[in-house]
C-alpha cells in the first residue's frame, strides 16, 4: 500500500469543513427547538 | 370498540419529514464522497495526495456561489415586493453562503501551501472571493442594525442594495482567471472539454451533488429558524404593547402619568 502524501493538509482541509458545517447544522437546529417552542403550531406551517 | 383519539403531538423544531429523508440522503452521499475523495479516486500525477483537497474546495466555492446567487434574488424580489418570505430566504442564503465561503476560502488556504508554496497570496481570484466573504458579513450586519429612527424598511433597503452587489462580484469570482494573471488555472469543468476525466471528474461532480444536498437541507432549516424568529419577536413585541397598555390603563386609572 502506497502512503498517502500530504496527508496532513488533506486531513486538516477535510476536517476544518466538516466540524464547521457540523457544528453549524446543530446550532441550526437546536435553535430552531429553542425557538419552535416559544412560536404556536399554527406557524410552524412544516409540521 | 375504536381507540380512543389521540391529539398528534407536533414536534417542535425546524424539521419535516422531507427535511429528513433529505438528511439521510445528505449524510449516505458524504460517506460515499468521503470514501472516493480519500480512498478509491487515484493521486493526481503533479499535486499528488493533495489534489484530494480539490473535493472540498472547488464543491463548496460553487455551493458558495449559489448561495450568492440566492441571496442577490431574493433582495431584488424583496425591494419588489417587500415580503417576509423574501426577506427571511435573503438571511438565510447569506448565513448558510457565509459559512461555506469561509471553508472555501480556508480549505483554498490550506490546498494552496503544498502546491503553490504559499496558505495566502493577493491573487485576483482569492482577493475576489474574500471580497465576496465581506460583503456577505456585510449584508447580514446591515440588516441586524437599526437607524436612530428603528426604521426596518430603511434596514432592510441598505441590506438588499449590499445583496444585489454579490452577484455581480460572484461573476468577477468566476472571469477573475481569465481577466487577469492568476495562480489559479482557468475552467477546469465549466468549460466543453474538461481537463479532468475518469474518476477524478466523478468524485468532483458527486462532490457538487453532496454539498448542493447540505447546502439545501442547512437552507430550508435556516429559512425555517428566520421564520420562527420572525414570528418570535412579533409575537414578542405584541407582548409588549399589551403590557405597556395595561400599565398605562392601571396608571389612567390611578392619575398617574400615560
């Protein structure tokens, strides 16, 4: 098996966008409940 | 003898039935992508390992761009028609287009030092494209910051007039490596013969699919939020003038000041 080069770059790239697009999308959706709960059903017209 | 009926619960979140069958579909594609970006596509003969970055990099710019491309519509159907609906989407194309900018912009950083020698260089198309990451942080702040007057219209036209420059700047982005010298290469897909093939050329096109899919599941949620953030403060705000009636009933009543 050939060792991958660069690896660390790749690593790091791979990983700065996936824990950010990650971290982004739960702090999305857990302020969507946070604020779900305060809004009546009515206006939640998705649900 | 029939079940007793039972009131549906409704969830209270931003999430549908479609918004997770588009999450599973979501997450079934990265793991597909993360397994021919890192494993199964070949080493590119000249950047070798580091061309892996190139699945990253190049599908969140376009994702980037489409974000942009959102956010310039819906300020030009908000000036028009001045609608929640366009006002909320404008918000959350700019946030969700912000933040792949922003991994664009550090996952370039990052291909640029094995292959160019260099995190960071004034090149047209990287100057062009932090250009557009400000402006993006720009038309999110003007749209949270109110005049002396607390007038939300004039909020939101300074708003839209920054969203209607992103697209024009996303063209700049894009015709930058043909106007002027670059570092980067010009068209490598865009163009009729492109000059990458086989499984590479795959990988980047599952690699587009894959973001376009988060793009637009992190959208709806976005849109989602705005909207109940909306529907937070008027309902916050009605809250408001009912109490501060009541106080000025209660002080009427009493004679002390309205």
């Amino acid at each position: 098996m050939v060792a991958m080069t660069h690896i660390g770059y790749v690593a790091a790239g791979w990983a700065i966008a996936l824990v950010s697009l990650a971290a982004y999308a739960l702090r999305t959706v857990r302020r969507g409940r946070s604020l779900a709960m305060r809004v009546p059903p009515e206006e939640r017209r998705w649900t | 003898m029939t079940a007793p009926h039972v009131a549906r619960s409704v969830p209270a979140s931003t999430s549908s039935p479609a918004t997770r069958v588009l999450g599973g579909l979501t997450l079934s594609g990265l793991a597909l992508l993360l397994g021919y970006a890192l494993v199964w596509s070949p080493a590119d003969v000249a950047q070798k390992d580091a061309v892996r970055l190139m699945y990253v990099h190049v599908p969140t710019a376009i994702v980037a761009f489409g974000a942009c491309f959102l956010t310039t519509l819906a300020s030009a159907m908000w000036l028009r028609r001045r609608s929640e609906g366009w006002w909320v989407l404008g918000g959350a194309a700019a946030e969700v287009g912000l933040v792949f900018t922003a991994i664009c912009l550090l996952t370039g950083s990052i291909w640029g030092r094995p292959t160019w020698g260099t995190y960071w260089d004034w090149d047209p198309r990287i100057t062009s494209t932090t250009l557009l990451f400000i402006l993006l942080v720009g038309f999110l702040a003007l749209r949270r910051i109110d005049d002396e007057a607390g007038d939300a219209s004039q909020r939101g036209m300074r708003g839209a007039i920054v969203g209607l420059l992103l697209l024009p700047n996303v063209m700049i982005v894009h015709y930058s490596v043909d106007w002027w010298r670059s570092l980067h290469q010009t068209a490598t897909i865009t163009r009729l013969d492109p000059t990458i093939e086989g499984t590479m050329l795959f990988t980047l096109m599952l690699g587009i699919v894959v973001f376009g899919l988060l793009f637009a599941w992190l959208l709806v949620h976005r849109f989602r939020l705005g909207w109940l953030e909306e529907r937070a403060g008027a309902s916050g705000l009605d809250q408001a003038i009912v109490e501060r009636r009541a106080e000025a009933g209660v002080a009427v009543a009493t004679g002390g000041p309205a």
